[in-house]
C-alpha cells in the first residue's frame, strides 16, 4: 500500500516538479545577463554640404562582480535543498496517513467481526432461554430480554460496518482510488517495538539529523544567510563593457569605439532597506528552525509516552482480561444451562468480553498511530 500511494500521489508529484524547477534555477542564477545588440543610423559630421549617413554596430554586456553569481548559485541551490527536503517531508507525511489508516481499516475490520462473535454467542444464550422456557425451567422475561440484547448487539454491528466503510474510504482516497472500491481482508498489524527500547531523548537525537521538515528548515536558513551576503554586495557596482563598429559607407574610414560603465550606488537608503530585509530573514529562519526542532522534542515526548502507554494497556487486556473473562464466559454459560447462573449474569460476561476485545484493538490502534507519528518525527522506521 506504502508503494502504491507513493507512485500514484498527486502531491509527491507535484513536490518532484516543484524540486525540478529548483534545480532549473541554479543554472538559471549563475548565468550572465542577456547582452544588448544596437544598430544606429546617423549623420557624418561635415561643416558644409549633405552629411551621409553611418551605421554603428554596438555590444553591450552587464558583468557581475564580488562573487554575485556564485552567491546566487548557492542561494539556489539552498532552494533545491529546501525543496528536496519538503518533497521528503510530504513523503513522510503520506506514510504516516497510509499507517495510520490501514490500522484504522484493521481495527474497525476486526472490530465487526467481534462484535458479529457476540451476536452469536448472545443468539446462542437467546435459544437456551427459549429452549428452558419451553422446558418451563425457565421465565418468558428472560427469552424477552435475551431477544431485545441480540437485537442491541446487531444495531452495534451495523455502527462498526459503518466505521469500517469510512475506514475503506479513507484508505482508498490515500491509494488515489474509488472509496468504495474493494479492499482484501487485512492480515496483520505491524510490531511494535519494545517501548523500553523508546528513549525520547536519543529519538530527539535521530530526529535533529533525519527529520525531513527540520533539513528544510536549515536549507532555508542557509540559503537566508547567503542572500544576506549577497544583498551586502548591492553597495558594491558591477560593470558593463561595450563595443562597437562604424561603418561610414565609404565616406570615410571605418571606425570603432569601447567602453565601460558601472551603476553609482546613490541609493543608500535602498540599499540599507535591503540589508536590514535580508538580516531579518536570515534571523526569521533561524529561530522557525529552533521553534521546529522544540515542537519536534514536545511531539516526540507525547508520542512516546502514549505509546508506552498503549501498549501497556494492551498487553494488560491481553495477558489478563481477556483469559479471565473467557474462563467467565465458559463459566456462566455452562452455568445457565443447568439453571445455577442467571441470565443477567450470562449476558454481562459476555458484553463484557466484547468490551475487552474492543478496547484491545482500540489500544493497538492507538498505538499504531503512535508509532506511525514518532517514525514520521524521526525520519524513518523503527
């Protein structure tokens, strides 16, 4: 499912364009400016008599200096960084609704299908009712009440199918196809790990190297920092250099000119606009990336600890609510056959047990999500 919504994604596709346009720019920043071609009729200065006409051809070429083109290849190439990391980060970010979402269709899958094992055992102690009743060991009351459970149970089981198509529609939607397309029975959830191997700090320590959304930030504070240097070099002029040919139509012989100018920077008020713009910029930059890396730190420690926490939880339910309650179930069940349990009892046990199972698969997706989340903060699997 990862593969096939990773090859299908409108918006990783879009991030590809978006980093092949970045890398288009380099070339693009270091190129010189296009040159100016001019061709000039005028006039052969003469004291007296018709003044025919000359023709000057002319070239004229803006040239950078102080490394500007350098400068501006490296601020280019911060954007390809930045651009990179975000199509990386946008990746991460589709993994994580892809996880989560397959958990979410595993549990509301398995949660059906639960609950349709209740609907059963609660039908089958519904029959021993009638069956007692019918033997008169037993009070029309308690077939009444085994009836309108059964009934209870299949308006929960039609809830939960709800859920479940909700579920498929969403895991749909990730793999670009028709919500209501058919998905096969899902198998399994993935591990977990140990959450004693989880330490938040050296998980805060992979995610300040790995962290997609935090590479970002550090291409953009690079390539602010470049652009700072490269708008100090705006009180610096560059130069043009020029030439040209006259042609005299046989009037005269033909000649030539050169030339170079540069731009008098006397607009400091501008250019001291320019400086202050670039160093709040860089400094915008830098403190987005310390905000992102404490937001990462702050999410990581809630992660972890919901994590610990549900799976906590659902080995408890596990190990020791599920086994007692089963042995509680078999019990009553047993028990109501021969008229030594009631049937109020029966049926607590029994929605208990569903409970159980209900509340373990809620703390296995709760913890799935926990897990797609600190993977996603770190920058890979565990």
């Amino acid at each position: 499912m990862l593969a096939v919504a990773r090859q299908l994604s409108p918006e990783l596709a879009a991030r590809a364009l978006d980093t092949a346009a970045a890398r288009a720019r380099v070339t693009v920043a270091g190129a010189f400016p296009d040159p100016t071609v001019r061709v000039m009729s005028d006039d052969i200065d003469r004291e007296s008599g018709p003044r025919p006409n000359k023709m000057v051809y002319s070239f004229e070429q803006d040239i950078p200096l102080w490394d500007r083109r350098d400068l501006r290849r490296q601020v280019a190439r911060a954007e390809v960084g930045q651009m990179t990391a975000q199509a990386q980060a946008a990746d991460a970010e589709l993994v994580e609704r892809v996880k989560v979402a397959f958990a979410r269709y595993y549990t509301s899958y398995e949660a059906v299908h639960r609950t349709e094992d209740l609907h059963r055992a609660i039908h089958g102690v519904a029959q021993v009712a009638r069956e007692r009743y019918a033997q008169g060991r037993g009070e029309q009351q308690e077939v009444f009440r085994a009836e309108v459970e059964t009934t209870r149970v299949a308006t929960e089981i039609a809830r939960l199918e709800a859920a479940l198509r909700s579920a498929t529609g969403q895991l749909n939607a990730l793999l670009v196809r028709p919500a209501d397309a058919p998905l096969a029975r899902p198998e399994r959830l993935r591990p977990l790990p140990e959450a004693r191997g989880l330490n938040a700090a050296r998980l805060a320590e992979r995610a300040r190297a790995a962290n997609p959304a935090l590479a970002a930030d550090a291409a953009a504070v690079s390539g602010a920092e470049t652009n700072r240097r490269l708008t100090d070099r705006n009180w610096y002029p560059d130069i043009t250099v020029g030439a040209a040919a006259i042609d005299r139509s046989g009037f005269g012989p033909p000649g030539y000119q050169a030339w170079i100018g540069m731009k008098v920077p006397l607009q400091w008020g501008l250019r001291e606009a320019q400086s202050r713009e670039a160093v709040a910029q860089a400094g915008a930059a830098r403190a987005r990336l310390e905000a992102r890396e404490q937001r990462i730190r702050s999410d990581l420690a809630e992660a972890v600890a919901g994590f610990e926490g549900s799976r906590r939880t659902a080995d408890l339910i596990r190990r020791q609510l599920l086994p007692q309650a089963e042995a509680l179930v078999r019990s009553g069940a047993a028990g109501y056959g021969f008229g030594r349990v009631d049937l109020a009892t029966v049926l607590r046990a029994q929605h208990d047990l569903a409970d159980f199972r209900l509340q373990l698969l809620a703390a296995e997706f709760d913890g799935q999500r926990q897990l797609a989340a600190i993977e996603r903060l770190v920058g890979g699997d565990l």
